[in-house]
C-alpha cells in the first residue's frame, strides 16, 4: 500500500487552513449561493443581477469599463452577458465612438426583471445580516474594503 506524498516538502508545513485565498473564496462562494438561491425564481445570478443593476444607472457602457467597474475580467464578464442578451433584458450595441466597441444597454425587460427580482435581493441581504448580524457584517465590509485597497 503506497501513500501519497506531497510534491514538495513545504506542502508539509502549510497547512491549507492557512491559505487566505482559500478562505476567501470559501466565503464568497457560500455568499453567492445565498444570493443565487434568492434570485433563481427570477432566473438569475447574483452576477448578472448586478450587471443589469448597474446598467439601470448607465445610458450605454462598454464591457471593458463595466468589467472594471465590477473589479471582474472581460472573459467572465462576456460568459454572464451572452444569456442575458439572448434572453433580451440587456442589448449590445456598436459604440458610435469606436467602431471596434461594443456599448451595453439595459432593455424595457431587463428593467422590469431587475426590478421583479430587486425584493429576492433585499431578501438575501436580510438574511446575511441576520445570520451574521449588524456588527459583524460592517466589520466584515470595512475588513473587504480596506484589504482591497491594501492590495
């Protein structure tokens, strides 16, 4: 019977409990299924929820500027857009200015779904709150902003 062994010896000393990416992303995967959980009646995600969110509040952005405004990638970015635009709640459209660019608007539908789905959202957040309660959820968001601006 042979056992595994670690590829290098300072997997030994490590151990994965340690990792702060582990930690972190455990956190914002459990967070998200909450969310996700909540908004599935309204057949979306906590992350197409906020890209139509954040088209409520834009006449037209292009995918690279609401990429950065999300902190996410353009890749990841372009994977939630397509089954929103396929499903009509958000249009793509050439960016007069750049020919090469494509500028993202929010639809009639994309609006009404945000705002069907708007209560799901509050719902989640309640019950994060709750769960964690007011105290240890505004350390938590003052820990996330400051790390991020740390890093």
């Amino acid at each position: 019977m042979s056992s595994i062994k670690p590829v290098d010896a300072a997997a030994e000393t490590l151990p994965a409990s340690d990792c702060t990416a582990l930690r972190v992303r455990r956190l914002a995967r459990r967070v998200t299924q909450l969310y996700d959980e909540a908004l599935k009646p309204h057949g979306l995600t906590v992350g197409q929820f906020g890209i139509l969110g954040n088209l409520r509040r834009s006449h037209g952005i292009g995918i690279a500027a609401l990429a950065d405004r999300l902190s996410s990638d353009a890749s990841t970015l372009s994977r939630l857009i397509r089954p929103l635009a396929a499903l009509q709640l958000l249009s793509i459209e050439p960016d007069p200015a750049d020919a090469r660019a494509k500028l993202l608007r929010l639809t009639d539908a994309g609006a009404e779904r945000v705002r069907a789905a708007h209560p799901a959202w509050e719902a989640a957040q309640a019950q994060i709150r709750t769960r964690l309660g007011h105290e240890r959820l505004n350390a938590l968001r003052f820990m996330i902003e400051d790390a991020f601006h740390q890093l």
